[in-house]
C-alpha cells in the first residue's frame, strides 16, 4: 500500500518538476486566444486597416509613380512603403504577442528553463512513438481534434447558411458592399469560432491539469523519504540553524530594554542583567553577546537609557557561565548586588536587595 502514488506532490518536487520544464499547459489556449484578440482587433480597428491599406494604394499610383527613377528616390520609396505598412501591421502584431504572453503567464507563470532546449533522443525513438500513438493521451488529442472540427465547421455553416439571401445576392451590389458584406461575416465567424475554441482551450487545460497533478503524485514511502533526504541535507539545515539564531538574536534584542544594567567587557562582551525583587529570586540575564552584538547591545541600552556598566572580569565570566533566561550563580551574587546597588543608587531607586 505504501508504493501506491496516493498523496498529493509535495512543495519540493513540484519546484524540481517545475526546473525540468514539467508544467501544466495547453498550447490550445494561446492560439484561441490569439486568434480571438486578432478578430476582436479586426472589429474594432478594421476600417483603420482598410483605409491604410488604400492610402499606401493611392500614394503608389498617384505619387511614387511620377518620381524620377534613381538610387536616392528607390531608397526613399522602399523606407516610406516599409515605414506605413509596418504602421498598419505592428498593432497587430503587438496583439498577438500581448495574447501569448497573457496565455503563457496566466498558465505557468514566469518560468526560464533551459533544459528544455537539451536535445532529447526520446522524442525520436521510433518505439517511444509507437507507444504514444496508443497511449491515452493520444486518444485524448483525437477526440479533441475532432470536436473542434466539428464544433468550429458547424459554426461556421450555420453562420454562413444564415447569411444566404445577402450571399446569393452579391452579384447585384458593387464591389465595396460585397467586401463589406463577406468582410463582416467572416469577421463574425472568426470571432465566433475562437470563442468556442478558446472554451474547449479552458477545458484542455483542465485536463493538462489534471493529468499534470496524477503524473505528480507520491507513494507514501517516496514522501517519507524526501522528508529524510531534506532533514539530511547540510544546506538545507545550515539555513535552518541561520534562520533560528537570528530569530533567536531578535528575541533577545527585544528584551534588552527590560534589563537594570548592560555589564561589559567593554568592546567584546556584553550581559544585560534584569532583576524584579517582587517576583525573582536571583538576578537574570535576558541577553548577551559578543563583538557585533555586544555592540548592538550597548547601542539599544544607550537609546533606553540604560546604564552601562564595565567590569572585564565578570562580564567575560557570565558570558561563558550563564545562559540566556538563567539566573546568576550563587557565587555571583555579591559581585551583581553591588553593581546592582550602584545603578539604583544612581538612578535613585530603592529596591530590596540581596543579602
């Protein structure tokens, strides 16, 4: 039971599926989609592109052609035809760069893999092929390939059979209305027609989808082992150890505003030391540190206005003996109930002290 892929993938192999260009996608999408954004563009910006097409027709017979033949007026004539068609064309062309991307990202993200431009020999092995020609993909793909003929043709026709009077009657209107007439209608079909296939694109993903996520599945045993192999990797646990001390650091910072006094060494070593008579029975350090901390120590004890007392001996003592969150020693005490008394005297609290 424990090798049967049950469980959902974990965060782990979908980030390596995801390295070797394993996704799931549909090509159907950004191709409907395009060819819906290219018709939609047609609809709306079509007659712009009819009447540029026909002011680059009327400037070639009513202008270009009573130039004089020459090198500079040839150059002149092709950077002037390049510079309107590529006016006309770059709209659309932006449009269908604008669709690609929208269907890629909306799909995978952002995603740069170079693995996939490694040359893989699978593809072409003529018995990796015979198996995926009966493979349920393939079925899959056929059936797809075959509802979007007939969806797509059916449209069509109907839209056409629709239009038959109008159709049958184009020999009797002029050459602009019959344009007009057979540009509307296959603006209508086009526009159609990539909506359905951008709906049966919706519905491919869906299942990309989830094939995608089946592919992916672990057996139980493969789960309990990724889980070992990351709690044995000396990266992972390196960062792990990183994260926790300087959460750790940052909880003890925190506590360095509470204390009564910061012994120092006076440059390397650092001990905040707090004591509450009422509910302490010894003095505590709440913080303490060495070189860089040390003097991030001392820098917020300045800003509290906390005094800061050097005594090179016992701060290097309390360093080495005293934890985080631990009372002093017993042996200690005399020498931290003098300082102690020192800084309540200076700061002109009175409070109980030890004996």
């Amino acid at each position: 039971m424990s090798g049967e892929k049950t469980e959902k993938a974990t965060p782990h192999k979908r980030r390596e599926a995801r390295k070797k260009g394993q996704i799931a996608k549909s090509s159907e999408v950004s191709s409907s989609l395009t060819l819906l954004l290219c018709f939609s563009f047609l609809l709306i910006g079509g007659k712009n592109l009819i009447e540029g097409c026909m002011n680059i027709y009327r400037h070639c017979f009513q202008e270009y052609l009573l130039w004089n033949i020459s090198i500079s007026s040839t150059q002149l004539l092709f950077n002037q035809l390049l510079w309107d068609v590529t006016k006309l064309i770059a709209p659309i062309f932006a449009v269908v760069l604008a669709a690609g991307l929208i269907a890629n990202f909306a799909q995978v993200g952002f995603i740069f893999n170079l693995g996939s431009l490694k040359i893989n020999f699978d593809k072409i092995n003529p018995l990796k092929g015979a198996q995926n020609l009966f493979s349920l993909r393939s079925v899959v793909e056929l059936i797809k390939s075959i509802l979007k003929i007939v969806i797509t043709s059916s449209i069509a026709g109907l839209m056409i059979w629709n239009q038959k009077n109008e159709l049958f009657l184009l020999g009797e209107k002029n050459i602009w209305d019959s344009s007009r007439l057979i540009g509307s209608l296959l603006i209508q079909i086009g526009i159609v027609v990539s909506s359905c296939l951008f709906v049966l694109a919706v519905a491919d993903y869906l299942y990309q989808r989830f094939d995608y996520e089946k592919k992916l599945r672990m057996s139980k045993q493969e789960i309990k082992d990724e889980h070992k192999k990351m709690e044995g990797d000396p990266v992972i646990k390196g960062k792990r150890r990183a994260k926790q001390r300087q959460l750790a650091m940052n909880r003890m910072i925190q506590e360095v505003p509470k204390a009564d006094v910061v012994i120092t060494n006076p440059t390397h070593f650092a001990v905040a030391i707090r004591y509450d008579f009422d509910t302490m029975d010894a003095p505590e350090v709440i913080a303490k540190g060495k070189d860089h901390i040390a003097l991030k120590i001392k820098e917020i004890a300045k800003e509290h206005k906390i005094m800061t007392v050097e005594n090179r001996p016992l701060a290097r003592t309390l360093f080495a003996a005293v934890e985080i969150g631990e009372p002093i020693p017993e042996e200690m005490f005399n020498a931290i109930g003098e300082i102690l008394a020192y800084v309540y005297y200076q700061e002109g609290r009175y409070k109980g002290m030890m004996a």
